[in-house]
C-alpha cells in the first residue's frame, strides 16, 4: 500500500515535469506549423545561377536593347520554398543559400487577429506557470518530512494547480491555432503558403496539455482515496475506544494520532494499516491517564 502510493505520487510528479519542459519547448519553437510556400524564380545573373533561377535564350543578357526569351511557362516559373512558423517568429529557408530568413510572427497577423495572438502568448505564459507551481507542490511533498495535514494540502492545492493549467492550455492552444488559420488567409501575399499542416512543436504542445491532466487526474486520485481511508480509519478508531469503558472522548484520541505522525500521507496510511499498533504509544498513554502498559489495548 505505501509503495503503490509513493508510485503514484512519483508518477504524478513525472508528468507534471515532462508537461512542462514540452509546454516550455513548444512555446519557444518555430515549428508550430510547416509548409511549402511557391515563389517565382529570380532571373539568373553572375552572382546567381542554378536550377532555381530563370534563365535567358540570348547570350546578351545585360543589354537592355536585346529581346529575352523565356522558356519557362506555368509552374516552372515558380519554386518551392520551405517554411515553418511558430508563436514568435516564422522561418522561410534562402535559395541557393544556406540558412533561413526569418520575421517576426506578430507582424505577419491581420492587426484584428493581433489581440487574440496576444491573449494567446499571456495564456501559454499562465499555463507554464501554474504547471510548475503544481510540480514544485509536489516535490515539497514528495522530498520533505511534513505532517499529514499539511501534505493533503500541498496536495489538493497541487491537484488545483494542474487542473487550471490544463483549462488554460487547452484555450491558449485553440487560440494560437485560429490566429495562424486567420493569417494564411489573410495575410501579407509575400508569406501565405501554398501548403502546410502542423509541425511538431504543435504536437508537443497537446502532448504537455495530456501529461498536464493525466497528471491532475493521478493527484486528485490520490488525494480522494487518502481522505476516505482516513476517514475509514478514524471510524474504526473512535468505534474501538468507544468500547474501552475507561475511554470517553475517541475524537481526542483521533486528533492526538494525527498529531504524533509527521511524514507524508503514503507513510501515514501505512502506520494506520494496523489501527491495534500506534505510532507513538506515549502520546496516546497522556489521554485520560491511560497507562503505558495498556495503551496498545486501548488503540
């Protein structure tokens, strides 16, 4: 039972982080969306030549009086240009040269969409936040000696956390992904693709927004059965002391057993695995001035 429990915690940890460094990777990637872009072909000249460029049929192409043929008709008059754009910048690569040529992504939305892409970047940057405030609440949990009560806290305030965050994610997600639909139709000619679909950091992104809630789900999981074992065992409890004749307050006796345990909620539903053995039997012998002797009867 603590091992499956420690499992569980871990578990819910480990989805938190990978949630994380994937929300992080995707928001400052530019391979939300990838494409092919078609461009007309530049006239050949000296300092360009190749099979990207257009050339002429006559051997005097500096001379302005000379007629040019070209030859190229239809789509081969046009090449293929790789694109792919993210939340900050979008990326087009240079031909017949290496690199890329990059702009920034703000500038290329219509300025109606520009709002929404900035409502968008504010959610993302909230969902980031709340998914490692909910993994740092439950690594306090998980690495520090704290007491139960304390430890079912950090851990519902950590389910919250995750919760929200995934909310927040999944709308930041669908925003971005209407802002880029709005600018391939209704942005600046020069930039709108051909053909595109959706890169990998658009897959990342979705990937951290299901570790997120499989990560919620896995900690309110946790946090639900502690709380009803807890409560199974505090009626057990408290019907045991009810029938020791020199016993007259259970609950009491139920306040100073949580008192005496200070380790995690896996480690407390260990102890209470046996509610006849206590954790700390001077603790309870102080109630009603039950004898250390019989203080193992009494629990």
């Amino acid at each position: 039972m603590r091992g499956d429990r420690r499992q569980r915690a871990l578990a819910a940890l480990s989805l938190s982080f990978i949630s994380l460094i994937f929300s992080i990777t995707a928001f400052g990637s530019s391979y939300w969306c990838e494409g092919i872009k078609k461009v007309i072909k530049p006239f050949c000249n000296e300092l360009q030549d190749g099979p990207h460029c257009i050339r002429f049929n006559s051997s005097g192409a500096n001379n302005s009086n000379v007629v040019h043929y070209i030859w190229e008709t239809g789509d081969d008059k046009f090449v293929d240009r790789k694109f792919h754009a993210g939340i900050w910048y979008s990326c087009e690569e240079i031909l017949n040269e290496e690199g890329e040529k990059c702009r920034s992504f703000i500038s290329l939305t219509p300025a109606a969409d520009r709002g929404v892409l900035w409502l968008s970047i504010a959610a993302e940057l909230l969902y980031i936040t709340l998914l490692l405030m909910g993994a740092s609440l439950m690594l306090i949990e998980i690495c520090h000696s704290i007491s139960v009560l304390d430890g079912l806290k950090l851990n519902a305030f950590a389910a919250i956390f995750t919760v929200l965050a995934g909310l927040l994610g999944m709308v930041a997600h669908m925003m971005y992904t209407t802002v880029f639909q709005m600018t391939v139709n209704l942005g600046p000619e020069d930039w709108r693709p051909q053909t595109w679909d959706y890169g990998w950091s658009y897959c990342l992104a979705w990937g951290s927004f299901a570790c997120c809630m499989a990560s919620s789900v896995t900690t309110m999981n946790r946090y639900t059965k502690t709380i009803l074992e807890i409560k199974y065992k505090q009626k057990k409890l408290e019907r045991s002391l009810k029938m020791k004749p020199k016993y007259s307050d259970p609950e009491r006796g139920w306040t100073m057993y949580i008192d005496t345990v200070h380790s995690t909620a896996g480690d407390f539903m260990h102890h209470l695995t046996d509610i006849h053995t206590p954790v700390n039997p001077t603790a309870f012998s102080r109630l009603n001035n039950i004898p250390l002797a019989h203080c193992e009867e009494y629990c």
